[in-house]
C-alpha cells in the first residue's frame, strides 16, 4: 500500500487534528496567548501527527504483507478466511467476525459441491461398467445370429439407463423443466409397462393394472419412477407377478417377489446405496430408487416402501 492511498484512507482523523488545531490557534489568538507558544503547540500536534500516522501506516503496511503472504502459501485461497490473525481494534473485530461467518458459509458451499461433484463422478463411473453389460451382450447376440426378443430387452436395458442419467442430470432445473398436465393416472401406468414390455417378458413377470384417478402432475416423471420400481422387478424379481392399484389419492405397486430385508429396507432411498440383492446380482449404480424419491418429492408426491421377506415389496405413491 502506498503512504499517499493510505492518508486517503485515514482522511477523518486527519481532518479531526487540522480542525482542532485549527480551533486551538482560533481561540489561542483571541485569548492572547503568545505567539510563540501558539506556534510550538501547532508543529509538537504537526509533528506528533506525522509519527502517528507514519507508524500506523508501517504496522498497516506490515500486516497487508503478512496478509499477502499467507494468500500466496495458501493451495486453496477460499480458506484464507480461516486463517487470518485476530485483528485488536474493535471495529476491525467486528469486520473480521462477519467474515468469519462468510468464510464458514463458502467453505460448507465448496464442500458441499465437493461431495457433489465426486458422488456424480462415482455414479458416472459405476453407469459406464452397468452400460457395458446390455451392448456387450448385443454385440454377443448379434453374433450368435440376433434372437430378435433378446436383443430388444438388452437393448431397452441400456434405453433405461440412458434415461436414468439423463433424469439424474435434470433434478437441478426440474422445477423448470416440469410440465403439469391432468390426465389419468392409469394411462401414466399402461405407457410405463408399455414401454418395459421386453424385459418384463423376458423375466416372466406379468402385470395387472385396476382403478384409475385423474391428477395434475407431470406424467412423464411419474411414468419414469413406475419404470424404474419395473426395471428393479425384472432385474431382482424374474417371475413374479406385478399388482398396480389405482386410487384418487395413492398408486401402489406390489409385486410377489423375494422381499427386501428389514434392515435394508430403511436405505432404499438413499443415494447410491446397493442392497443384498443388487450386490449378488453383480451390483448397479444404487440411483434408481434414490431418482424415484428425488422426482416424487419435487412433484410433491410422497413415496414409501413396505415389505416382507419371500412375500412381497410394496411402493406407495401418495398424490398431493
């Protein structure tokens, strides 16, 4: 900082002594009080201001290079923040306690964002090693003579997956990208296993649809989440029969399949995690759940889960 910047800054204080000394020799000449005494009481205020204001300025000019120092050893300069001395001064106190609580709010940002970014990263990596098993196995039947049933189911199981990152991508801009729309929820439901009809027949299961309702929704994410609970049936339930029932309030899904464990049944919805189930299937990405929740609570929809062991897994949808 230069000398000339810094007197800027002081200029208050500096105009304060100018106007008392001002006031001091003002007075002092009405009051006749000598000359002499006068003009040695303005140079020692002169004089005293000079060291004041020279030595505050070398201490200033001190800490800013500290300050500078401390920035450039930094790797990461957001924490610059976390590291700062304690100033002595009680307006600079208080000025360094507001941006304490600044730097707080951006590291937990940073963080956050951090955490973020390596979980999307992590679920990229584990989707390109899910993706590779469907266009492995159709480069396998298409070599083998192209059984057309087969190629088409694997061929869906990479559509679906394709569909899962794109709908993990859209979560962020979701409240923009929605499109309301009162329509019957059974039609939602027959497009759904309309469009998982490969794969439901290649596992054998069978679906049965009853009641209908019409809500104001987007249909199309309520169609993605009843694909993901098919895609999960055909993946871990392969002849099992699916059960949809339609009210004016709620959809249920129930399939008769192997059940989850009641200690998993707690996680289901949590991000990225992959159940018993999954696991000896080879594992999975652990999104697709996590996706259901996300789109349902962003459509103001209420999701949750029942299950017993070897009987039945059952999802609820309750409409607002």
């Amino acid at each position: 900082m230069r000398f000339g910047k810094f007197l800027l800054s002081e200029i208050v204080p500096l105009l304060a002594v100018l106007l008392i000394t001002a006031a001091w020799s003002i007075f002092a000449v009405a009051a006749d009080v000598n000359r002499l005494f006068i003009l040695l009481s303005v140079c020692i205020v002169a004089v005293s201001s000079a060291v004041f204001f020279t030595v505050k300025f070398i201490v200033v000019n001190k800490r800013i290079k500290k300050l500078n120092r401390i920035a450039d050893e930094l790797d990461e300069g957001y924490l610059l923040g976390e590291t700062l001395p304690e100033p002595y001064g009680a307006t600079e106190r208080e000025y360094f306690f507001v941006m304490k609580r600044i730097s707080h709010s951006a590291i937990a940002r940073i963080e956050e964002l951090r955490r973020s970014g390596e979980e999307y990263s992590d679920y990229i990596e584990k989707w390109i090693h899910e993706i590779k098993t469907p266009l492995t196995s159709c480069a396998l039947i298409i070599a083998n003579g192209g059984d057309r049933a087969k190629l088409m189911a694997e061929f869906k199981k990479a559509d679906n997956l394709a569909e899962s990152v794109l709908y993990h991508a859209r979560l962020r801009s979701m409240e923009k990208d929605t499109a309301l729309t009162r329509e019957s929820v059974r039609k939602t439901a027959d497009n759904a296993v309309k469009s998982q009809a490969e794969l439901l027949m290649a596992a054998g299961i069978s679906v049965n649809i009853d009641g209908d309702a019409m809500i104001s929704t987007d249909h199309k994410s309520l169609a993605f989440s009843i694909k993901q609970l098919l895609v999960n049936c055909a993946k871990y339930c392969r002849g099992c029969k699916i059960q949809i029932d339609i009210s004016d309030r709620c959809l249920t899904l129930t399939d008769d399949g192997r059940g989850i464990p009641s200690h998993e049944l707690p996680c289901i919805f949590n991000r990225s995690f992959v159940g018993s189930a999954g696991r000896k299937a080879g594992g999975g990405t652990g999104m697709g759940l996590y996706l259901v929740k996300e789109t349902c609570e962003r459509l103001g929809i209420e999701v949750s889960a029942q299950s017993e062991p070897d009987r039945f897994t059952r999802f609820i949808f309750k409409f607002p």
